[in-house]
C-alpha cells in the first residue's frame, strides 16, 4: 500500500518563512477612492491601496446594479483589474469575445456577487522599463523581480504576490455590503498562483478556485525570478516542501482546480497526500478538480463546474444548468 508523508502542524509556518517578507516598517494598508463608472453588467469603484511605504495597487471594486443586502464575494488577482471584468478600463470598451472565459471577475458579478480585482505588484513597483510592449512583456516582470531582490532581498516575487492580494481580502472583507464570512478567491494562470497562495494563507478566504497555473514545481514557471527564482525552487524542493502540503495544511479549505494545459490528469495525482487528509476529515467534497484538457484558457463547462462549486461553499446562488450566463 502507498503510504504518504505527515503534514507537520507546523507547515504553514514553513511556507511562510519560505516566502519570506519585505522588513519594511509596519504600514497602514490605506485606501484612496479614485472614481467610480457604471457598465452594463455592474457598477465599478476604482480604489488605489497602500502595498508598502512607497508602494500602491489597483483595486477595482464590482458590485451587480440594484443590489442590496449582504453579498457573498470573490477576490480575482490578475495581471491587472481590466482581464478579470472584461473591459479596458482606461476606455470603457469591451475587450475582444475571444477571451470571455477568462473575465472571472465579470461573471462573478453576473451570479450576483461582490467581486474585487486587482493587479500585480511588477506594475506598481517599477515604471515600465524604456522598450517595454506592456503589462505581459516580460521585460517589466524582470525589472520588478530585479527591484524586489534590491529593496527586500530577503522576500520573494510569490511573496510578494500573495502578501498584496491578501490585502485585496482585507479590503474587501471591509465592505458594508459584503458578507465577511463568505469570502472566495480564484483566479487564472498568473492569477491562479496568486489565489493558490493567498487563499491557503489567509484564513479569511473561504473557497479556493485556480485555472491552470501549474500546481507542481515542474508543470509551468515557478522558477522565473518574478515567483521564486532557479535557486529558490531547488532549496524549497531539497526541503521537501510542495503545494499539496499547503492544501493539506488547511484542510477542509474548499479547492477546485481547473486543469487544461499546464495542469493536467497529473496534477490530480500529485494532490493525492492532500485528498488523503481531507477523506480522513471526511471533506472529499471539499476538493473538486475538471480537466477540460483543451489548452491554457478555461472552457464554459469548465467554468461552470466551478462557479457551482463556490456557489455550494460559499452559500450563493448556483448557476443555471447551462453555461448561457457567460454570454454578453
């Protein structure tokens, strides 16, 4: 019989040291209102929030039109708020059909909740490079990974990621409309590392979904300067720490992964330890995985599947028994 390693009660702690932290002097996560705007699907507030002394995110804060009452709701960390709600926000306008079912954030809001999105820290702490061809150009994430190893050599890009989207949880548990005790997370590729981590450390966050972004050290791009580094992920694997042992840690956290390119029918395989722990809490409920296996970007049956699954742990609305909601 295949026997699995021990989750230490200690582990989160391990991952925490792993991820490190910045030393800056303990700062307020203030919040600046910027303007509000309505679109068709929800009404917008767009926020700046304090991620350091000298640092600040874009928050975008997405309530349906003509709500009232407490919400369940969802924070959907990407590269910045305009790919998670489905338009530019710099113009107003649509973003192209062809990536619908990546707009987490705009269908969230469809189902009848609160969402924030919000972007990533390469673009708050560095200007874009001279030559840059914008936020996906790597070029930028080099600089800013260059830039956090500077200024905080002891924390790292993953950090970093989590410790800001973990204060996008903060700020949206503070809303009068929201219903703190129902609070979600998910997110796509980038996004869904940032999920990942956030949602295992903070305990706020109820329900989990990640789409892809690789849950195994050798399935996509960990050792990428922005997230770890080459040497980190050696030193992080040479201490036998892998990201079941998080999910196990937070046992019976609600799970749902999404695989189709970079995630896969191994991924399944590699959360085995943790769907160990959670059967023998008797959760396996808890944990939910759909392998579309038709690329990066998530299928409407994929999405369907779990936006059912936050609907169930999060105590919200389900979704019809199509997937018509995603349609404009």
């Amino acid at each position: 019989m295949k026997t699995f390693p021990v989750v230490e009660p200690e582990m989160m702690e391990r991952w925490r040291r792993a991820l490190g932290e910045s030393g800056e002097l303990p700062f307020t996560p203030e919040t600046e209102w910027v303007r509000k705007a309505d679109f068709p699907e929800f009404h917008g507030e767009f926020y700046w929030q304090r991620t350091g002394q000298k640092t600040r995110q874009q928050i975008l804060l997405m309530t349906p039109h003509g709500m009232s009452g407490k919400r369940p709701a969802v924070v959907t960390p990407f590269y910045s708020p305009d790919g998670m709600c489905g338009y530019d926000l710099a113009t107003g306008k649509r973003l192209p059909r062809e990536k619908e079912t990546t707009f987490f954030a705009l269908h969230l809001v469809r189902l009848g909740y609160v969402v924030v999105a919000c972007d990533a820290y390469p673009f708050h702490l560095v200007p874009c490079p001279e030559g840059c061809g914008g936020r996906q150009d790597f070029l930028w994430w080099r600089a800013a990974a260059a830039e956090l190893q500077r200024r905080f050599p002891h924390w790292t890009g993953t950090g970093k990621l989590a410790a800001d989207t973990r204060l996008a949880v903060e700020f949206l548990a503070r809303q009068p409309m929201v219903d703190a005790d129902r609070i979600g997370i998910m997110g796509h590729s980038l996004g869904g590392k940032m999920a990942f981590y956030a949602g295992c450390l903070d305990e706020r966050v109820k329900a989990v979904v990640g789409s892809d972004f690789g849950i195994g050290w050798e399935q996509t791009n960990w050792s990428d300067p922005w997230y770890w580094g080459a040497e980190r992920v050696e030193a992080l694997r040479q201490q036998g720490l892998e990201h079941w042992q998080m999910l196990a840690a937070r046992c019976p956290l609600p799970f749902f992964l999404i695989a189709g390119e970079f995630d896969n029918e191994a991924s399944w395989e590699f959360l085995a330890p943790a769907r160990k722990r959670y059967a023998a809490a008797g959760a396996e409920e808890n944990l939910g995985f759909f392998n579309h296996a038709s690329g990066h970007r998530p299928t409407a049956e994929s999405l369907l599947a779990a936006y059912r699954f936050l609907g169930r742990h999060l105590e919200a609305e389900q979704p019809e028994t199509t997937a018509a909601f995603l349609e404009p």
